[in-house]
C-alpha cells in the first residue's frame, strides 16, 4: 500500500481527534475539511482510502516530505517543524472557502472572524499553502493553492501599454501593489506542477515588478512615479522591495534572463547601503533570500557577502535562553521601530527571520564557510523552536471543545505570545520559514 495512504492515518492517532462539521460561523471554512496530512514515523493499522483523481501522483523521490523517514532521527526541532508543516497545511486547506479566498482570521475566545482583510494577507497565505503542497506532495493542497491564486489574479489586469505585464487593480493605500505582485508571483513559482499558464502570468507579473526597478537599484514602491518613497512610507521599505528582489530571483531560476540577474544584483547593492544606514530586522530578512537564490544561480562572492552581512547582523537581533526578562520569547527576535530597538512581542514576521537564516544556510554550504554555517543552524534552530511554539496543537487547545478545535483551531498560528487570535498571513509566512528550514541543510 503506498506510504501516503499508510501516513495519512497516523495524524489522527496522534492528535487523538475526530474532525466533525461544526455550525458554520461567518466566513466559515468548507463543511468537508481535508483529511489530515501524516505525521511520519508512526506506525498505524492501513486502511484503504480513495485516491485523489485531479492529476498523476508525483514520483515519491520528488517528495521532501518522504526524506524525512524515519521521523525520529532527526533533531527536534526538525520533527516539530515537519509536523508543524503537515498541520498547517491542513489548517489552511480547511480555511479556504467556496470563492478561493481564505478566511482571513479568528478569534477563538470569541468565536467569530477577525476584521483587517485584504489581497496581500491573502497572497501570503496562498504562498504559504502552496509551500505546504511542494513539501508534502498534498495534491489537493495545490489544488486549493492554485484556486486561490487564481482568485488574486482577478485582482490585477494586463497593462493596456504592454500585453506583457500584468498590474494589480487596487491602489497601494489599499493593498501595496509591488508586495502583492511579488508574493502571488513567488506563490505561482512555488505550486507543484504549476501550469505554464499561470507561470506565464507569473511572468507578466514581473515584468511589472521590472518596471519599478530604478537605475540605482531601488525598487519604486508606491504608485507615484514623481515620490520618493523611502520619504513617503520609509518603513514599507523594509518589506516590499525585497519581496519584489524575491519575485524577480524566482522568476530567473524559472526563466533565466540577463535583466532579473542585475536587477536583484544592484537591488541587493541598493538595499545592503540602506541597511548601513538605516538597520533593520526585516530589510534583512526580505532582501537575503534574493541574495541567496542569486547566489545559487551566479556563484558571485559579493553576493554571498551580502547575504552573509544581514544574517550575521539578524543573528545579534535573536533573544537568547539566558535573557531573563523575556525568557519564553527565546529564539525569537527583537524589533526595531523609529530607528530604536523595542521590546515589542515577535509575532509572524519571525517566518521571515527563519527564512533569511535558512537560505544563509545554504549559501555557507556552497561558499563554504563552516563557521557562519554552525551559527546560522543554531539561531534558525532556536528560531524554529520559538515559531513552532506559535501553533495551536492539541496540547494548548484541550480547554476547547473537541470539534470546535478541531475544525477551527489546530494547526493555525497565533499571532504572538501575547495575542491568540489566528491569521491566515502569520501562518502562510510561518510555514514559508518552516519549509526553507527543512530545506536547508541546518535541518539534519
């Protein structure tokens, strides 16, 4: 019997739960949840199921999630982070509702749906899903994945200048239209399978992303051209750029061309000087993963310095063990606001920290730079301890009712130690971090 289906049994066994359709609250997920994906390395009696139709099933060798047999081989915080995948993936997927979209978020004291919506939380999620898919081999998590991402495509429209770019619909007050076109783009580059369609919109979503590229490397992000951004929103800097730096990287390990390799190699330039003069956590953390991937592609060595400059100053962000002020928030990392360093709760953006450390990880395996690489692995180690301990699992839900958390609860992220309410964003960007982690080679 094939090991998915003898797999797919052992999450209930070790989770002890029977997911039932519940009453549906606003916005409610689908009454027909998904089965619950495996956690390896159980044993469990096999029982036959029906095999998904929708597309051949992938070779068992292209699976991630088959390395990772036996489960218990590994360290623990890789068996947490292969289980926190396989239930989150299952989270999301019972998330996504009849139109494509997600249910944004939830607040399970009261038991009702969080406000704040929009396209770019959704992509986040879509992203996240579509991860969860390539690592475990779900094939109905890709097919919830590309609906959903072909729910965001509906929010942008050809440009009536070039039939070769795509631009998003609303304004960037609403929904910034460079981070929304890089994280669909980087959702479409990550679907198992994806159609050559829809990578051709992917494609055409670059080309837009080209077009925000200046000369100096920047990456033009607010919808006028006369502005300067930096001015106008500075701290959306931080993000939406290297997002952008991301979605183009892909789109060259997908689509080589001489453009995407010197855009994210003087974007890289551009945002390494910003950084000096202007540190922060999550400007590190969005532009070293396009280092990274450019580095996997060119070998270039001031690529991989550039990688190597944000993670080792990420690493000094990271709160230790030893701090005895916050010590439950340990492995995460501290927050900088108007220049300063806060002591405000991580939340989701510790994904993207987990992210940038495990793609720095696998520069130092390919440079190699065995120091950096031992450093790296422990704090994306602590760092994945800490994230993990942000999901709803079976042991912090029991003072809930069995179908309510069943349906509703296990497998989503919480915002932050201090915050439970669910947010299809903060878990999409957890799993991101997650699945780079496992593979990276700080995960053995």
């Amino acid at each position: 019997m094939p090991r998915r289906i003898v797999l797919a049994l052992s999450v209930v066994a070790a989770i002890g739960l029977t997911v039932a359709a519940m009453p549906q609250p606003p916005a409610a997920p689908p009454a027909d949840p998904a089965p619950p994906r495996p956690l390896p390395g159980m044993a469990t009696t096999p029982v036959p199921q029906p095999q998904p139709q929708s597309q051949p099933a992938r070779a068992a060798a292209e699976v991630p999630l088959n390395l990772f047999e036996p489960l218990s081989a590994y360290p623990h915080q890789t068996q947490a982070a292969v289980r926190s995948v396989l239930l989150a993936g299952n989270w999301m997927t019972r998330m996504n509702q009849s139109q494509g979209r997600f249910m944004y978020g939830y607040d399970p004291a009261l038991r009702q749906a969080l406000p704040g919506d929009h396209d770019l939380r959704q992509a986040r999620g879509a992203l996240g899903l579509a991860q969860a898919a390539r690592f475990t081999g779900d094939e109905k998590q890709a097919a919830i994945a590309s609906q959903a991402v072909l729910t965001l495509l509906a929010a942008t429209r050809l440009d009536p200048a070039d039939a070769n770019s795509r631009v998003p619909v609303h304004a960037s007050v609403l929904c910034n239209r460079v981070g929304f076109a890089a994280t669909v783009a980087l959702a479409i580059y990550e679907l198992p399978g994806a159609d050559p369609k829809l990578l051709g919109e992917a494609e055409k979503l670059c080309e837009f992303l080209r077009r925000q590229c200046r000369p100096d490397g920047s990456v033009h992000y607010t919808d006028n051209t006369a502005e300067d951004p930096a001015k106008t929103d500075p701290e959306a800097m931080n993000e939406y750029p290297g997002l952008a730096l991301q979605a183009i990287a892909a789109s060259s390990r997908a689509k080589p061309a001489a453009w995407k390799t010197e855009a994210v190699k003087k974007g890289g330039e551009h945002y390494r000087a910003a950084f000096r003069a202007r540190p922060h956590p999550l400007l590190a953390a969005t532009v070293a993963p396009a280092l990274a991937e450019l580095y996997v592609q060119t070998k270039l060595p001031e690529v991989a310095a550039g990688v190597y400059e944000l993670n080792d100053w990420l690493c000094g962000m990271q709160i230790p063990g030893n701090d005895a002020r916050v010590p439950q928030w340990a492995g995460a990392f501290r927050g900088v606001a108007t220049g300063r360093v806060t002591e405000a709760a991580p939340g989701p953006e510790t994904g993207m920290y987990v992210q940038s450390l495990a793609t720095a990880c696998v520069v130092t395996r390919l440079t190699p730079d065995l120091d950096r690489h031992a450093k790296y692995k422990a704090a994306v180690s602590d760092a994945v301890q800490f994230l993990t301990g942000l999901q709803y699992g079976e042991a912090n839900t029991r003072h809930f009712e069995t179908t309510f958390r069943a349906n509703m609860l296990i497998g989503g992220f919480h915002v932050s130690p201090l915050d439970g309410d669910l947010r299809i964003d903060a878990t999409g960007t957890a799993v991101t971090g997650l699945v780079r982690y496992l593979g990276s080679g700080a995960e053995k």
